[in-house]
C-alpha cells in the first residue's frame, strides 16, 4: 500500500542540531512542531523506503515500525541517508520479515564492498547475513529503468559528492496508480544531462532538497536553496515535465539561514512557483 510519508525533511544536522544555538535552532527548541526535524527520509509504500539514515529509530517510533520494509533504495552514501546499523537492527529482527534488499546506484555500490571487507563495519558480518539471506544488495545503473516491488525507477545523475566519490542518485520513480515521484535529494545544482533526460518524462510529486533554506544562492554547486529550486522548477515546467497539476514539496533543510517553518512558507509565497509549493515536515504525507 502506498504510504507516501515524510519521516525526515532536515539536512545533515537535524534541526535543532545539537551543538547549536542559532536563531533556527533556539526558535524550534520554543516552537516545537513543524520546525523540529529529523533527518531526511521517506516512506513510499509498506515495502519500500527512500533512504535510512541517522534518525532511522527514532522516526519508526514516530511514525510505524519496520517490518514489512523488503526494499530501500539510497540516494547516496552520506550517514544522514544511510546507516548501517538499521542492517543489524534487521538481522535482530529477521524471524518478523524477510530480506531486506539495498539498492544502491553506480559507484556508491563500492560501499558494500567496504562492508563486506571490514571488520570493523557491523561487527564483520555482512558475509554471512548475505549467505543467510538476511539483506541483499542490488547496483542500479543511471538512466537504467528496473522494477523493485510494485514500482518501477529510474535513477538519474546528481550533483552531489558521497562517502566513496559517487553522484547521489534522483530517482523517478513510476508508481502502481500511474501516478509518478521524483525523490531528488542532495541533488545540487542540475546537470544539464538530467535536465535534458527528464524532457521525456512527467512528473505528479516532485520532491526537491532546499538545503539552502532563505538564502539567495547557496555558492557551491552541490545543494540549493529555495530561490534555486524555483529557477529549476522554472525549466522543468517550460520543458513539460512539470505542468499545473504537479506538486512540489521541499525537504532537507538546513538550520541555517533563519530557515523557521514560518519564514520557509513565506519565501515560497514570496517566489510564486510556476506549481503548487508547500515546505514538508515530518510526519506530512502526499500520497
């Protein structure tokens, strides 16, 4: 069943983060609700999750366990999408549910390979929870269409730098309804290739990290914040690949930049994208 749920919309520190005292942070210690968040991750049916990182525990005591999920597909290899340990919370839990498969795209499958070598990295065992069938690990190809469950994806280049030097991957993902999702997290600035490559395709719910919160223009090239989302929502639409009827949410979101749940809903306002924009939240499903 299609859940479609966001269990996590801050960046890499969480907000409020936890050695910090900025106006974002001092205001979500006050303020609670929606300008408290956990790290980014994403529900996207009873099978299926859309990374499963830092906050993982945390965010199944929120909002359901686990023990249905046979399926996660990582954006990339930064520990706030992946953790590890979730493989051995699995294993504990292996007599509830049946393997857990981790997709991985292009070079970020190089990460299992570390995995399986070190001792050090889930006490050595992933060896023998892949002979005993407890997880298994799939690489996906860019631009390469594959059928996990009952969706079918397309992982698509980004301009983001993991753990072992691979692009994160932004998937598109082709729901069982007909509807489609684009999960572009850490996307940074597009690459003209993915651009071009999405003139083929429609999107329904495009999911975009606004790391970069209010601020105009985050200088490096490998987040954005809102004002760039919208430029890139701009192209999107005139090529067709978004029209009226798509939504955008806007997830991973750093604590900087004063970026409050109240001033994020103004800038969107503020903006006037060519779609309907909303600021997720933990816990706000779209599905």
């Amino acid at each position: 069943m299609l859940i479609g749920q966001f269990w996590g919309t801050s960046a890499a520190e969480g907000c409020p983060a936890p050695f910090c005292r900025c106006d974002t942070c001092n205001y979500a210690r006050i303020h609670g609700g929606k300008n408290i968040r956990l790290r980014s991750c994403f529900r996207l049916s009873d099978e299926i999750m859309l990374d499963l990182g830092a906050d993982a525990v945390v965010q199944s005591m929120r909002f359901g366990e686990l023990s249905q999920v046979n399926h996660v597909l990582f954006s990339h290899t930064h520990d706030d999408h992946l953790n590890p340990h979730m493989l051995m919370e699995a294993m504990w839990s292996k007599q509830y549910r049946e393997t857990l498969h981790c997709y991985f795209t292009d070079q970020a499958y190089e990460i299992v390979e570390h995995w399986r070598q070190s001792p050090w990295i889930l006490k050595g065992m992933v060896p023998e929870w892949e002979k005993q069938g407890y997880v298994a690990f799939h690489r996906l190809q860019f631009g390469q269409r594959a059928r996990i469950a009952d969706i079918e994806v397309i992982p698509f280049r980004g301009n983001h730098p993991g753990n072992v030097g691979e692009q994160a991957a932004l998937y598109l993902i082709f729901l069982p309804d007909g509807r489609t999702l684009f999960y572009g997290l850490d996307s940074g600035e597009y690459l003209p290739e993915t651009i071009d490559a999405l003139k083929a395709y429609h999107i329904d719910f495009f999911i975009s990290e606004a790391t970069g919160g209010t601020q105009d223009k985050i200088i490096h090239k490998v987040h954005q914040s809102i004002r760039q989302v919208r430029d890139l929502t701009e192209i999107l639409f005139k090529q067709g690949t978004l029209d009226p009827n798509s939504r955008l949410y806007l997830t991973h979101i750093s604590h900087n930049y004063f970026s409050t749940y109240p001033n994020l809903l103004a800038k969107v306002e503020e903006l006037a994208f060519p779609i309907p924009a909303t600021v997720a939240y933990d816990g706000l499903k779209i599905l």
